[in-house]
C-alpha cells in the first residue's frame, strides 16, 4: 500500500464524516433519546439521527486507522526501511 492510497482513504473518510456531521447538525439538530418528561419524537428522526451518527463513528475510526497506518509508513521511510516489494527475488 503507498502513501497515496492512504491519504485517499483518509480524505474520503474525513469527507464522509464531514458530511454525515452537517446533515445531521443542519436536519436532526434536537433529536434526542427520549426520556418520560420530554414529548415523543418520531421514530424517522430517531432512526436518522442513530444512522447518520453511525457513519460518523465508522468514518472517524477509518481516518484514525488511516493516519496510524500513513504515520508507521512514513516512519518507516524516514528510518531507512523501504517498503517491502511484491515479485520475484533473484
């Protein structure tokens, strides 16, 4: 895997985590779990608001992975261990 593809990973994920955040910052800003002194809320809400909180979760845990795995190659490159290559070793 090279730099690039991991910062490709990381950008989309940020990307998605990005977007699902808004959404729901800009549709679902007061939906909550409901408790017994606060009025029903719809179950749409509540389903949206669980799965567009799910993504950011998802999306946040695939940058975090992205940026250690980019962080010990870079480490590696910077130490002098190049990557390992795929093929035939004569």
């Amino acid at each position: 895997m090279s730099a690039h593809v991991i910062f490709k990973v990381l950008v989309c994920s940020l990307v998605v985590f990005a977007v699902a955040f808004a959404l729901r910052r800009a549709f679902l800003w007061d939906v909550m779990p409901v408790s017994w002194d606060q009025e029903p809320q719809s179950l749409y809400a509540l389903g949206a608001a669980f799965l567009l909180r799910s993504i950011e979760n998802i999306a946040i845990v695939v940058a975090a992975i992205a940026l250690a795995f980019g962080c010990t190659f870079c480490l590696d490159r910077w130490r002098g261990n190049p990557a390992p290559t795929t093929g035939s070793r004569e």
